[in-house]
DNA sequence: CCGCATCCAGTTCGATACTG
DNA sequence: CAGTATCGAACTGGATGCGG
C-alpha cells in the first residue's frame, strides 16, 4: 500500500466521525442551546433571552431539530397560558465533554485575538 | 442575587467563549479540511479528493478563511504547473483536542443511530 | 491539468409583524 | 407565552471559464 492511501485511510477514520458529529451539531446556535440547557430546565422565551442575537424563528427550528435528535425534549403543559418546558435529555448531556474542549479553544483564542489587535 | 440571574451568568461564561469558537470553525467544511493537514502538508486538488463532496469553490474559500485565522499557512511554488501547498500551523495544530473529542462523539452517535433504525 | 473566479439557482438566515 | 408568516439578504452549490 502506498503511503498515500494510507494516509487516506487513516484521514477519513477521523474525518467521518467528526462529519457525522457536525451534522447533528451544525449552525450557530444548537450548541448555545445546549448549553443553556445544561444549566437547567427553560421555557421557550428563557431560552432566547439568554442567547445573544438569536430570533425566535431561529430557535424554534433549532429546538425542533434538536428534539428529533433526542438531545433535547419538550414538555407541553396544559395551563393558562401555556407552558412550554425544554429539558436536556441524558443523550443530550453526552455533549458535555465535547462543550467543555470547545470552551477552552474558544477562550485560548479570544486571548489570542485580543493580543493580536493591540501590537498591530 | 437572584438564583436566575446567577445562572444567567454562569450560563453566559460557557456561551461567549463556544461562540467565538464556533465563529471561526463555522460550516461543515473546516474541521475536514484541517483534518485533511493533520495528517501532512497538502495541495489544493489533493485535499479536495479526501473530502468527500467538496467542491473546488468551497475549497477556495474555506482556505481563505482558516488562512486569515492563521490555521493554516499557504505556500505557492512557482513552478509549472504552479503548486500550491497548504500546511497547518502550529496554531492550528491546537484544535487536534477539539477534533479528537468531536470524533468520539461522532463515532458513538453513529452507533446509536445505527442500532434505533435496525430497532425501528 | 491546477487553482481558482464568475454567473446563476436553490437554500438558509434574519428582521419584523402577527396569531391563539 | 410560544411560536408562525412573510419578505429580503446572505450563504451554498453546480456549471463553466480562464491564465499559466
């Protein structure tokens, strides 16, 4: 085997898995939400208060794709008004370590950045 | 201080740093990409064959892209045909973390999306 | 043939307004 | 409160072209 296709092996080893992780995990805002999650069980309008930017369209299909992902479920109350409650499901807690290296990365590279626009 | 407010804030310290993260990792492409040049310095045709449905365009760009963050450094040879070859830097090399822990969870998503359709 | 750039179509995203 | 409806902007993808 030449060296090359190994090398192609041993790539798409890694570059599937994380292909399929992205597809689950795509766009800005699903992982905002799952971490708002992490820290508690929230309504519909909590949930959009405590991510910057996003709109209420945008988090009604983010929630819905991440329900039928089992990341996230949803609880509909029938009181007056109704209540909606998102609660992170125990597959939904799994991402936790995959959150947790991203925050670091994140953290490192604001650093970086900040660094970079005061000597240039 | 109130218990939501609290979390409010607790909340927002994980959020912010995964968003910048996630501005500069942003659509389906880049983590292959950089993927592709963990495993050695490569050119632009020879990247485009180890990512599966890439197109020369989005290639063009997402190196673009991860060259102004500095993750990759791109190198032109003035030879005939001119080589073009990209290298990850050691900035980039910093994401292989990020990259491993996204891969596990890609892999054992897909264990469980295997079993539920054969349960199905 | 290599590394793009350009044009065009389709999809996604965002702002605002509105409903039960 | 918990979303939908609508419209325009932005991003993505495919086909094609082009200098070297």
């Amino acid at each position: 085997m030449k060296t090359e296709e190994r090398n192609f092996s041993t790539c798409s080893k890694h570059m599937f898995p994380v292909h399929d992780a992205l597809a689950v995990l795509n766009g800005k805002w699903k992982l905002p939400i799952i971490i708002s999650l992490m820290f508690g069980n929230k309504r519909f309008s909590q949930i959009g208060r405590e991510i910057p930017k996003i709109t209420d369209k945008m988090l009604s299909k983010e929630l819905r794709d991440l329900e039928m992902n089992e990341l996230v479920k949803r609880t509909v109350y029938d009181s007056i008004p109704v209540v909606v409650e998102y609660t992170l499901t125990d597959y939904g807690h799994t991402l936790e370590p995959v959150i947790e290296v991203l925050r670091k990365w994140g953290e490192k590279h604001r650093e970086r950045i900040m660094k970079e626009e005061s000597t240039e």
